[in-house]
C-alpha cells in the first residue's frame, strides 16, 4: 500500500493553497506537488480540479 498521510481530510490552508497553485504553474508534476504539500496525490488532484488548476500528467 501507498504512504500513509497523518493529515487525512485536514483542511488545506492559504499557504498550502498559494504552494499548490505556484507548483502547478511551474509544471511540477502530480506526485511531486503531492510530496511537497504532504498530501495525497488524491488530494493534490481533487483541490486542484476544484481551483481550475491543471497539474502535469507525468509519472
């Protein structure tokens, strides 16, 4: 099984949100943001589709 996240269903705060958003522009991609922000890629993907943000597509 995949890491385990100790911060399962926290709430994502302003600074969290302005990372994600800066990572994702400069074309990191998913797992790496995901690594970055401790967060799931799962959860890195949902906030990012919510915010109309595209995260590159590479492994």
């Amino acid at each position: 099984m995949g890491e385990r996240f100790e911060r399962h269903r926290q709430p994502w705060n302003a600074d969290e949100l302005q990372k994600l958003h800066t990572l994702a522009k400069k074309g990191m991609p998913l797992k790496a943001i995901a690594k970055a922000l401790t967060r799931s890629e799962e959860s890195v993907k949902d906030r990012a589709k919510a915010d109309g943000l595209s995260i590159a597509k590479l492994r």
